[in-house]
C-alpha cells in the first residue's frame, strides 16, 4: 500500500506519525473532505455546501478491514449532520436577508441530510411555517411520516403530530430547539495549502489502506504492550434518545437498568452512571473512550419509544457491543417490543443475557433469577421509577433530590409491592436527611422504605445499600452501615456508589488505609465520577499528605470544573500546609464559576485568618454549603458572626449574636439524631454560652463532651468538636483545658495544622505561651 501510495504521490505526500502509524501530507495532498470542514470552521457554510457532494467514500470498501468500515460509518454520519448544520445556517441567513424561497430551500436541504431525525423535522416544519408557508410545513410532515411508516414501520412521536395538528390550526406553539451551529474555527488548524493535486479517488483509496493498515499496526503495538486484564471490563454509554425530546427520561432509564443488571455479573467490571454520562453525545471513537475508562467493550444504542395513538405504543432498541482495541462489531441487534412491563423487561434481560454470552461469562443463580422477575407489573409505577432515577443521577441537590422522592413516591403508590422503588425512595430520604434537613419526616420515612423493600425482597441488593447508608448517614451506626452495604456489594459487587459507601464508613471509623482503598477502587470503577476522588483528597487532607490531596483535588475538577468542594480541599492544602492565605484566596475566587460558589465557608475564614474582619462579616453565611469539612469549625453562622465582632471589638452586637446561636442550637439539639451531629451542636453551645458569660455552663457542657470522645463518634468530624470545645475552654478563662485540646487535636488525622494555627486570630489570648508557641511551631 505504501509503494502504491508513494508511486502515485512521492515520498513528500508521505507523512509519519510515531508509534508505526504513517498518513498523508496535507501540504502536500488536498482532500475535499478536510476542505469542507475548514471552510465550515472558517463561518463560510455556502463554500463548504459546494464541496459537500454526497457520503464520504460512497461505495468504496476495503476487504478485511472491519475497524476501517466503523470509521467511515462514523465518518458518513458525523459530516453529514455539519453539512446539515451548515444548511441551517444558510437557512436562517436567507430568512434575516428576507429571501423566503432561498431560506425555505436551504432547511429543506438540511432536513434532507438528516432524514431519519425528528427533531430536525420538528425544526422544518416550525421554520417553513415562520416563513408563511403552512402547506409547505404540512408537506414537510406528511413526508416525514410516510418515510417513518415505510423504512421503519413507525409513527411519529405525539410532539410531533401536535406541532403538525397546531400549524394546521394556525394555533401558536413554542420553537422547536435550534440545531447546533458549526463550529468557529479552533486554533491550531491549518489553512488549506495547494500542493501536488490527485484524482480523488486514487489519493482516498490509498488514504483508506494507509488508514487500515495503520490501524492494524497500532493494535498490535497495543496488545503487546498492555493485554485485557483477566475480568474484561465495559464501558455502557448512554443510548441516543431518538423518539420524542420529553423521552429522554426513559431511554436513560434503559440504560440505567442495562448497566445495573451487567453491575451484578461476577468477573465483569462495568463502567457506567457519571463516567458514560460524561460521553454523551461525544464525537471520540469507541477506542478513545475505552483508553480513557480502561474498557475492553464498549456497549452503545439508541432508544425510539413510538407512542400509538391508543395504548402506550412500541419501543425499537439497536443496541450494539463493540470491542474497544480494533472497534470490530462483535453484536449487534434491532429489538422491537410493545411497551409493557412484559416485553420491557425481556428487552432488558435479553440485552444483559447476550451481552454475558458474547464475553463467554456465567450466570449464577441469583442473576438468573434477577433476569427472569419483574420488578413490577405496573407500567405506570414503572415510568414514574425511571423518571425518579432520572432525577437522583442528575446534579446532587435538594430540589433535584425532592423531585427524585416525588416520583418514587408515585411509583409506590400505584404499585405497593414495588420493592426497588420502596429502596431508591429510602436511599433519597437518606440523602435529604444528609442534605442538612435534620427532619424526622425524612428519617422515619426513609427506615420505613427500606423495611418494606426488604420484606418485599430480603436479597435486593439496592435495598441492602439503602438500609447501609441510612445507618452511616442517619444514624452514625458504622457496624450495621457496613454490614448491609457488604450485602449489597457481594450481590452487585460493580456498583461504585456502593464501594464509594463502604469508603465513607471506613472513613468515619479512622480506619485510613481501607477508605483510600475503597476509594481508589470507586473511582477505578466509574473513573469519570468525581465523589470518589473528592472523598479520597478528604482523606488524604486530614493525613496531611497535601501534595496527595492537591493532586487529586485537581483531578476531580478535571471531571467536574464546577464542583465547589474539590475547589474547598485544593485552597485548604496551602492554609494547611504552608499558611499560605495569598494562595488559597486565589483558588476561591477562581471556584467562584462554582454553582455553589455562594454556600462555600472558606471564603469567611480566608478573610477572618488574614484579619480583615468587616469583610469576613460579609462572607458569614450564605445558601446551601458546599465545603463541608469547614462547615464544622464553628458550626452556626451566628457563632461566626460572634466571635468576628468580638475581634472588631463590638461586645454588645457579639453578645446579640452570641443569644442567636444559643437559641438556634438549643432548637436543633433535639433534632440531632446522629451523635456526631449531637457532639457538633453542643460544641457550638458551648461557644455561645462562654460568648454569653455563662461560664460554669460552658465548662460543663464542653466537659461532657470532651468525655464523650467525639473522635470516637466520628474520626471525620470529631476533631473539629474538639477545636470547638478549646475555644469554649479559652472564651470561658480556661486556657490549660483550652491547649490541652489544641495538642490534641494537632496529634491527630484533622483538617488543622500548626500553620494554621499561627494565623487564626481566635488563638490571640494564647500568644507569648510558651506552650502555645511550640505548639504553633510544630513542637509538642
């Protein structure tokens, strides 16, 4: 092929590329499809049109060259949706320039393209009737559907047939979504350059054996170096809706289910949740995304729910299993059903079924049971679950929480022995309880859920982990937390949340070395999922093992550049370790892109360590917090506005405050079921009441706590009640008590450093100690 290529072009068109792969010049080789996308790049779309003369390579095949089809299959399609884009833009330019017959050409030619979108023909029919051709919109419908009804023996999705029934009405309707425009050019693109010009047939023909057998050369390199790992591991990406846009919910659901039943397949990992979510819609190649996911197989499709005008219609599922090192298509399959619990459910246990048969792995006898019972019969109950879901795996907040526990609520209420609903409802109380609602509602309800799921079905492994987690999170039992949370992982021993979990108890125990190994196990599990790295750095930052933590801190926002508290830990590894405020007052305003930018602590203490106390006022408070771990150092924002003022040297407006955390704490007690939470608030109490003058109070409540062992309770949180409980001892005069905790807590996993020590204004009174001084200086 080279001789060939090299005959016909010369050694100049020859270009290598490392690693054994060679391709062609483009100095030297002009190629129309790389001209069409510059000249979209370049905002030139009527340029590019003209060169776009149909498929890429239509017609032309390699024998024996599998992966080199896929990347011309892709290929087709990917250049074909930016010519379509393309189209659009000239549409919508000829209808500013007010040219209707050129505008509605042009959204006919981008249709066109894309034949098979109903979107895109949701899209025509909306911009031909904004050009004041309704019969041309009707036309536009009416062909879409015959084309639906003979290629693909479907109907149009109710969206649709609305739009079309409103225009024939001449009723009003909201725009339909605007396709994606092409893209501005991106740096590092090379102008075209004319050189030594082929037919271009001869020069694709070459590029295309060039391109199989530069494949083959890099597989090979690949296997020799790093051979699959004894259980292969899939990565199951997000099936494409392609039915109606409020669908959306149910094809993730499919996938949900799919990736959950592969969960608890023994000797597969399975890649899947957050880490797939993060390629949805990505332009990599299946091999890119199973380099990045350290995936052998990769598990795609796509989903179109056709809703009949009576009954709830038919769903076609095409999902396809590729192997990730030379992207050959190893299964593939078009699966239609009625849309009923009966076929849904064979839909999805035939998928799991084939998806075991193909990597020759085993059922065990619980799998096979799991694919063979429905978890419900109700179709409804069912819809309202995968909505549910839909709303737990979105962005982790309580208006998307509640929303998740509004659905799996009607999911139970129209089916009572719907025992997987009964565990994801438990598991969301468990999470708004945790949210910082310390509200029976939840917690009661949230152990009621559970019980019943377990009645229902005592080996489900989501239940199991729902009942896991509402101990660690409710009610700071560890033992029986990771008792039920080991149940589960034994049966979906895949599962990252559950191995996450398991982490977060170890965690709560001091038991260092196992969290960081749970871990790192979840995030090798989900390796796009960024709790498991935020936990991890946690770990690593109380350990003092800063450069850990900050590696990993930026780790997770490399996944995730919003997340306020990966941006907490990073600014608090130079407080920590270098008493450095300049630092960490930078990385907090480069988290100010953070959606929770506004419930952030840290910006408060930066400004109270470097004494600008008015501004620190301003920081005090703010909406949901985000940085959790300095949540605990003073706990209350009344208590921070307090002891701010008193170093202001405004004793009465302190004193005010001072009242308002006493009677905010004292309401709250009662509501602390937790015992970490309960040590937490009482040492808050003690502040208060040492603000207040109430000295013999504070002394004995921070005594019983003290005794109490809070680390104990909790080795995350206690040692941020022990700080509490010294500056209790330091406000109410009892300064040997006070050091006596600051030594403490210093010989001990805790987010406080001797660093920091030095800067925190609150320890003033102790300056000149010589206790005191060793103590700030790292010595005991």
């Amino acid at each position: 092929a080279l001789y060939v290529l090299r005959s016909a072009l010369g050694d100049e068109a020859i270009a290598p590329r490392g690693d054994g792969e060679v391709g062609l010049s483009g100095d030297v080789v002009w190629c129309d499809a790389a001209a069409f996308e510059a000249e979209l790049d370049a905002g030139r779309p009527g340029d590019a049109l003209a060169l776009y003369r149909g498929d890429l390579l239509e017609g032309f095949f390699v024998t024996g060259a599998p992966e080199f089809e896929r990347w011309v299959e892709r290929e087709r399609g990917r250049l074909r949706e930016r010519a379509s884009q393309g189209a659009w833009a000239l549409a919508e330019e000829r209808a500013a320039a007010g040219d209707t017959v050129e505008a509605g050409r042009w959204a006919r030619r981008a249709a066109d393209l894309v034949p098979a979108d109903e979107t895109m023909a949701r899209l025509l029919m909306t911009f031909l009737t904004k050009l004041g051709d309704r019969a041309a919109a009707i036309r536009a419908y009416e062909a879409f559907v015959s084309r639906l009804a003979e290629e693909y023996d479907l109907e149009p999705s109710r969206e649709t047939h609305a739009l079309a029934e409103a225009i024939r009405h001449d009723e009003p309707r909201p725009p339909s979504p605007r396709p994606a425009r092409p893209s501005a050019p991106t740096a590092g693109v090379a102008p075209r350059r004319h050189g030594r010009t082929r037919a271009l047939a001869g020069v694709l023909s070459g590029a295309a054996l060039v391109g199989a057998i530069g494949v083959g050369i890099v597989m090979h390199r690949h296997s020799e170096v790093s051979a699959p790992p004894q259980a292969p591991r899939i990565l199951v990406l997000p099936f494409q809706n392609l039915g109606a846009a409020e669908d959306v919910y149910f094809t993730d659901g499919i996938t949900d289910e799919i990736t959950a039943r592969l969960a608890t397949v023994k000797g597969l990992s399975v890649v899947g949740g957050q880490a797939a979510q993060r390629y949805r819609g990505s332009r990599k190649t299946p091999r890119q995304m199973a380099e990045e996911t350290h995936a052998d197989y990769v598990l795609e499709g796509t989903v179109s729910w056709q809703r009949a005008r009576r009954g709830p219609g038919r769903v076609r599922v095409r999902p396809q299993l590729i192997n990730a090192h030379d992207e050959t298509q190893v299964w593939a399959a078009v699966m239609d059903h009625d849309v009923n619990m009966t076929e849904l459910f064979a839909l999805l246990s035939g998928v799991t079924q084939r998806v075991v048969d193909e990597l020759h792995l085993a059922l065990e006898p619980r799998q096979q049971r799991d694919l063979t019972v429905l978890p419900t019969t109700n179709l409804d109950a069912y819809d309202y679950y995968l909505r549910g879901r839909t709303f737990a795996h979105g962005t982790w907040s309580t208006k998307s929480n509640l929303a998740a526990i509004q659905m799996f609520e009607r999911a139970v209420e129209r089916d009572s022995e719907f025992a997987l609903a009964y565990a994801r409802l438990a598991f969301s109380h468990t999470e708004a309880f945790w949210l910082n609602d310390l509200s029976f509602a939840h917690l009661d309800t949230a152990k009621t859920a559970v019980e019943r799921a377990l009645k229902l079905d005592p080996d489900l492994a989501e239940a199991h982990v729902a009942l896991g987690h509402y101990y660690e999170a409710c009610c700071g039992d560890y033992e029986r937390a990771l008792r039920h949370l080991e149940m589960g992982h034994a049966i979906r021993p895949g599962d990252a949340m559950t191995v996450m979990l398991i982490g977060n108890v170890h965690k709560r125990r001091g038991e260092w070395d196992e969290a960081i190994r749970f871990y790192e196990r979840a995030a090798d599990l989900d390796p796009r999922w960024d709790p498991p790295l935020l936990n991890l750095a946690t770990v690593q930052l109380w350990l003092h093992r800063y450069d850990q933590a900050e590696q990993t801190s930026r780790r997770a926002l490399s996944l995730e550049p919003r997340e306020a508290f990966a941006y907490t830990i990073l600014a608090s590894v130079p407080l920590l370790r270098d008493g450095d405020i300049a630092t960490a007052r930078r990385v907090v305003l480069e988290a100010a892109v953070s959606d929770a930018y506004e419930g952030m602590r840290l910006p408060f203490y930066i400004e109270l360590w470097d004494r600008h106390y008015r501004t620190a006022l301003a920081r005090a408070g703010g909406r949901e917090p985000a940085g959790w771990f300095w949540e605990d150092w003073l706990v209350n924002d009344h208590v921070r506005r307090a002891v701010t003022l008193r170093l202001l040297g405004d004793s009465g407006t302190a004193r005010v405050q001072f009242d308002s955390a006493r009677t905010q704490l004292e309401l709250q007690l009662p509501r602390a079921v937790r015992r970490q939470v309960h040590n937490s608030i009482e040492s808050a109490l003690a502040i208060a009441y040492a603000g207040l003058g109430r000295r013999a109070q504070a002394i004995e409540l921070a005594a019983r706590v003290v005794a109490s062992d809070p680390r104990g309770a909790d080795a995350l949180d206690g040692p941020s009640v022990l700080e509490n409980l010294a500056l209790a001892y330091l406000l109410a005069g009892e300064r040997r008590a006070a050091l006596d905790l600051i030594q403490r807590v210093l010989s001990m996993p805790a987010c406080f450093s001797p660093q920091l020590l030095r800067l925190d204004p609150l320890w003033d009174p102790l300056r000149g100690d010589p206790r005191f001084e060793r103590l700030a200086r790292g010595s005991s």
